[in-house]
C-alpha cells in the first residue's frame, strides 16, 4: 500500500477484497461488504495496520475465518504469498499477517509513501482481556473483532443450537418473509392506457355521456393476486431437533402471508387457526396441544392423501405453492407416496420440499419416501439453518411463465 489514501475509492477496494475474499472461502455478505466501503472513508487507510483492522472488524463474522482472511490480505497487500500454498496442509507455516494483532492506540496521519515514512513496529499478541501496557502509556485492554449472536446463528444447523439458542433463532426466522409470485384472477380491472383486451361494458356506458359517442375507449387486464401458501411440516421423532424452529417459520408465514399450515406424523392435523395468534409463545403452546401424535411415526402417504381428500381438491392446494418439510423417512410404501404425489402435482402449482438432511455430507435422496417424491418437486433445498432457509424463501417466490399459463 503506497497511495494517498484521499486516491482510494472505497467501493472498488470493497468489491475486490470481498470477491477474493468469497473465492476463497469467507462468507461476506453485501451488508458486510457495504459497510466496509462506508468505514473506509470515516477511518482512512494510512497504513496497512489501519486497513487490516478495518476489513477485519467488518468483513469476518467468525474466528474460523481468520486464517483465510490473513493469509488473503497478505497475499494482496503483501505480495508474498499464494493462497493456495498451504491450503489443507496442517504443518505448513503460519500464513504471512495471520499473526495475533492489537488495534494501535493512535492513528499515524502521514501517508504511506510520504516523507519520513517508518516501518510499522511488530505488534504484540492480543489476547481477549488481556491487558498490555504500552512503553510510555498505561495499561488498556485489547479489543478484538467478534461476530454477533445473530450472524454465529446465521450459518448454524437448527440440530446443533443449544437451549438458550432456540429463542434466538425462533426470532430470526419470524423475520423471513414468504411471498409467492402472483396468479391472473378471473376478475378484471379498468387501465388507464390502452391495454389488450377492450372493456365493451365500460366502453358502452362511458358514450352514454357523449350522445352515444365512444370517444373514450376503456380498457382492462385481469387482476393478480398473490398465489395461496400451504405448508406442510413433518413433527415425526427424526424431525425432532428441527421443527421446534420450522414452528416458527409457520407461524410468521400464517400471520405474515396467510398461509395455511399443517403437521402431520401419524396423522394430519391443520394448524392455521392455532398459529394465527400475533403471540408467537402463545400460539407455539396452542399448537403444540392441538397436535396429539408429537415425534412420533411418519405416514407420510395416509398425510397427504388426508390432505388432498380434505382440503386440497376443495381449492386450498389448486394453483397453491405447497411447501413439504420431511426428511422423507415414511413408513408408508413408496409407490404409495409416489401416487398421492402425482394427486398433488395436478393441483399445485409449485412444490417445494424442505429436507435438512440435505446438508449431510454425501447425502442422496435414496430413502423410499424422498426418493419417491422428488420426481414430483420443482425445488429441494436443505433448510436446515437461517442461512439454508433463504433458499425456502427463494424457491417459494420463484415464478414460472409456464406454470401460469397452464394453470391461471
């Protein structure tokens, strides 16, 4: 680093540093990455110690990523290293700027590169409240970048959250917002431009004021409206560690959305009046009473075929997006969930099914349930963390021309 740091322009040091930074693995995210071209300018880069700290207190969100950050910073502010040296061997040397660093107690103003430039001391190790007491100053204590609870719950698996946790990510997850693409609607609104279809009724009655003169001609288009949400959670035993969070994701998704939600087990049992409560404590205690079979069994095919009997052929699944949280593991004959499937994919418009053993390294959708029904989804996605669960909402809200022509 030699420029003024008045010649910098932060939004390209923020787009490239961060894009080298995912290449090689750190998960920055936009908001991280914008931040950090708004930081520039409060707290100009005068050496590479003050740039260092700036993109690490802003762009790293977790310990773990440390070592990849250092060694990418050195390897583009230093010049003396490749990546890709020592990647995944245990015994190589520490990366170059991978060492401990404390944040300096004043800021130097001359730039880099000017008169009477001098090489920055070796900075000592910091360690978390750890106090260390300069040559001529008195003793502080180092301050370290650390991430927050809401970005380390972020990337965290729904099985793996302590207790004290669960709440903390209910909240985060009641946040996500579902919305599916919109349908054309048999009614039809007036335009006030010239349109497609011309609006006879309005056109006829608009000449009785002109002497039976159609001097305004009215035109109209269909209405859209956006397309039912129906949810479907599998509260089975194997489902266990993940559905005290997919509740929530109900529960948002009812007040938030309209969505209808159902859980099922051994048997189905629709939930959408339960979870209409704004209380979200109250209605998580509401529904957990009203479903009796809790971690119990899975009949995933008796489930849908309750579902479709009762509710969907009546319209609630017609032209809906129908989202299935199971991990597929039925007792039932795959033949026969390949059957209520294919009931399902006539009326639906979308299906989505929400499977967190996804994630598991090696996965494959080989179990009889999950492997009978994939042929019928439009979208499988994990779901198994907050991060995961973007994918839900991406896949929810996906549209498809297709679809909306053959089933407007």
């Amino acid at each position: 680093m030699r420029e003024d740091p008045a010649s910098i322009v932060p939004l390209e040091l923020a787009v490239g540093l961060t894009t080298l930074l995912h290449q090689g693995g750190v998960p920055v995210t936009p908001e991280r990455a914008a931040r950090f071209a708004e930081a520039l300018p409060l707290a100009p880069p005068y050496g590479r110690q003050q740039l260092y700290w700036t993109a690490r207190v802003t762009l790293v969100s977790d310990r773990s990523q440390l070592a990849v950050f250092d060694a990418l910073f050195a390897a583009v502010f230093d010049g003396r290293l490749d990546p890709s040296d020592s990647r995944g061997d245990p015994t190589a040397p520490p990366a170059i700027g991978s060492e401990p660093r404390e944040r300096p107690a004043a800021r130097d103003n001359r730039p880099v590169g000017g008169p009477g430039d001098l090489p920055e001391p070796t900075p000592r190790v910091a360690s978390p409240g750890a106090e260390h007491a300069d040559e001529d100053g008195p003793e502080r204590e180092a301050v370290l970048a650390a991430a927050s609870t809401d970005e380390r719950l972020r990337e965290t698996s729904f099985a793996d959250l302590d207790p004290e946790d669960v709440a903390g990510m209910r909240r985060l997850v009641r946040r996500l917002v579902l919305s599916t693409p919109l349908r054309r609607t048999r009614r039809s609104q007036p335009l006030h431009h010239a349109g497609e279809r011309l609006d006879m009724r309005r056109t006829v009655r608009a000449a009785q004021r002109t002497a039976g003169d159609p001097a305004h001609l009215v035109y109209r288009r269909r209405r859209r409206r956006p397309r039912q949400l129906v949810l479907l959670c599998d509260v089975s035993g194997s489902m266990e560690p993940y559905t005290r969070v997919f509740l929530s994701l109900l529960q948002g998704a009812v007040t938030g959305a309209g969505a209808e939600a159902f859980v099922f087990s051994t048997r189905l049992t629709r939930l959408t009046r339960q979870l209409s409560l704004r209380d979200p404590d109250q209605a998580l205690t509401r529904a957990g009473a009203t479903a009796p079979d809790w971690a119990g069994g899975t009949r995933l095919a008796d489930s849908l075929h309750r579902f479709l009997d009762s509710y969907g052929r009546r319209g609630l699944a017609r032209g809906a997006v129908v989202v299935i949280l199971s991990d597929g593991w039925a007792q039932d004959d795959p033949e026969l969930v390949s059957a209520q499937m294919a009931r399902l994919r006539l009326l639906a418009h979308r299906i989505v099914w929400v499977n967190p053993r996804k994630a598991a390294r090696g996965y494959a959708p080989l179990v009889g349930g999950m492997a009978a029904a994939l042929p019928y989804c439009d979208a499988f996605v994990s779901g198994h963390s907050l991060a995961a669960l973007e994918e839900v909402v991406a896949a929810v809200g996906a549209d498809d021309s297709w679809h909306d022509e053959r089933k407007s």
